[in-house]
C-alpha cells in the first residue's frame, strides 16, 4: 500500500500523463529550438513546452515519494547539482539495492566535474558505474551542428538502456529541472524517444529549488556553477574532436587556477578563443590578461579575446543567423 505522499506524488504522475499523453516520460532536458523536432517525438516536446504544470510538489519528502513509484531506477549522472540531488535523494529512499548511477564518459566530459561526481559518490555512498560512450565516433556529432546535443543523448541514453535491460532496473532518469525546459535543449528529443523520466521537471523543480535542497542534504557542489559537456564549447559547425575538446578543458583550467569563479566558458572560434565570465571577474582577467594570451597561445589559440558581453548561457546560439532576416 502506497503512503499518503506516495499516492501523492502517483496522483500527480498520472495528471502530467494526461497532460502529456505518457505519464511523464516526455519530459527531459530541456526545449528543442531551431527546428531540429521530427515525427511524434517532436510533437510530444511541443505539447510538454506548451503546456503549465499542474501541480508543483517541491519538497525533499514529494520528490522521495515520487521516487518511489518509479521501481528500480537507473540515474544519468554527471555530477551536477540536478543529478546530484536525485541521486543522493534515490539513494535514500530506494537503497543500493533499487538505485544505480551511470557516468557516461567520454572526451567531451570534463575531467573536474568527473572528480566532483566521484568524490561525492564516495561522501553520500551512492552505487556508482563509469560506462565509455562513444559520441564522437558519430559523424553527424562530430559536425556540430545546432541540434549536435541529440546525437550525444541518444548515444547517452541508448547505453544506459542497455544496461537498464541487462540489470532489471525499471526506470532510466535524468536531472532535468523545470526551467531547463524554456532553453534550447535538442537532447529533449533523444530522451523522448528513450521514455527517459524527469522526476525534477514533472514535479515542477526550478534551479533555486534543486540548490536549496541541495544545501538541505549537505552537498558540496550545491552552489557550483553549471558544466555542460566541453563541447557546447565549440562555435557551431566547427568540428568537435578530441584535440579542441583538449584545448578548452585546459584553458578554463588555466583560468580558474588564476582564481576566476564563477561562471566561465572559453568559446573555441577555431584559431582563436573567446572568454566569457562574469561581470565581477572581468577586472582580474583583465589585470592578468597578459599571461592569459601568453598560455593560452601555447594550448593552440592564436588570439583571445575578452567578449564585453560576458558570460551567457547558449551563448554561441546568438552567432547563428535569425531564419527569415
């Protein structure tokens, strides 16, 4: 028999089925812009953007419950605060014998989030398996093209599938919040196709909710900046392989050990590299500016510029012509 936040949180599953047309499985990371949307998965990340919540549960206790009707669930994990938090939370209320977290690797993973995810695994005691993914052996993500994302998650979620089926785990999740689903997301599609559950999103979880609970359990990264995949690096169209990937990983690692925090990302343009940071950062990039050009042409970029725009999420998408002008 379900308890009373158990049928709860079952209750408001089976309302965003009905929103949806699939009890939640429509849900990923995030929205599909630029037209990269096909068939019925497509039309199924329309419905879920077009469509409000109809009820947010945003406790610790209505996201455990909710992981609880899941059955055996098996996390993508990266480390991030999102998959962090499901992981910890699936951790204890599933046990190690109903819960499993899967890091994809690969050369577009970062090397510091890689030991973040490791390091907490061990504090919290999380039942962990490291998986090689091979996105970068696919041609059509090697091109970088605007919707390069879906082809990385259908790799992603295609593995973690497999081992899914092979262990009788019921339920495959990843940590996809409710505001991810307003951004441009192209793996939303491959998630679909996969039925991958969202528990945060369908429970209506913004990014200041996961960081607040978060806090609550005692995560160190609660307030780490976000960490996509190097890649997203790469200026659109410019081929993604491992030797840029190298060439950016090493540059914000050169950056933060100047002691820039905060977010950063260093854009690869091809022969040159733009930084973006935030406004309180601008002044002590600037007053190391020099030795930044100077290591940064030793990892392989000819020129570096300082964007005036500072830091912005998805910013490469802002150098892509507006369809129609």
């Amino acid at each position: 028999m379900l308890t009373p936040r158990a049928t709860r949180a079952a209750g408001a599953e089976a309302e965003l089925g009905q929103r949806n047309g699939h009890a939640g499985h429509d849900l990923d990371d995030g929205t599909v812009g630029h037209g990269f949307k096909s068939g019925e998965a497509g039309r199924r990340v329309e419905v879920m953007r077009a469509t409000p919540y109809v009820t947010a549960m945003t406790t610790l206790s209505a996201l455990e419950a909710h992981l609880t009707t899941l059955g055996r669930v098996l996390l993508g994990y990266s480390g991030g605060v999102d998959s962090a938090l499901l992981a910890v939370a699936a951790r204890r209320v599933l046990g190690p014998e109903r819960f499993l977290a899967v890091i994809g690797r690969s050369a577009s993973y970062p090397e510091a989030q890689y030991a973040n995810a490791l390091d907490l695994a061990r504090r919290f005691d999380l039942p962990l398996l490291e998986l090689a993914t091979e996105e970068l052996d696919d041609l059509a993500y090697r091109a970088n093209p605007v919707n390069r994302c879906y082809f990385c998650k259908r790799e992603l979620w295609s593995r973690l599938g497999e081992v899914a089926t092979q262990r009788g785990f019921d339920t495959v999740i990843d940590g996809t919040n409710a505001d991810d689903l307003t951004e441009h997301r192209p793996g939303l599609e491959a998630a679909v196709e996969r039925s991958i559950r969202s528990p945060l999103a369908e429970l209506g979880w913004t990014k200041a909710m996961v960081r607040g609970a978060a806090r609550e359990l005692g995560l160190p990264t609660w307030d780490a900046p976000a960490s996509p995949c190097l890649s997203s690096r790469i200026t659109y169209g410019l081929e993604v392989t491992p030797a840029r990937l190298r060439q950016v990983e090493s540059a914000e690692a050169f950056l933060r050990g100047l002691g820039i925090t905060g977010d950063l990302r260093v854009r690869h343009r091809g022969d040159h590299a733009s930084i973006e940071v935030t406004p309180a950062m601008r002044d002590p990039v600037r007053t190391r500016w020099a030795e930044i050009v100077a290591r940064l042409a030793t990892i392989g970029f000819e020129r570096v510029e300082l964007d005036p725009r500072g830091y912005r999420r998805g910013g490469l998408l802002g150098d892509l012509p507006v369809l129609g002008a």
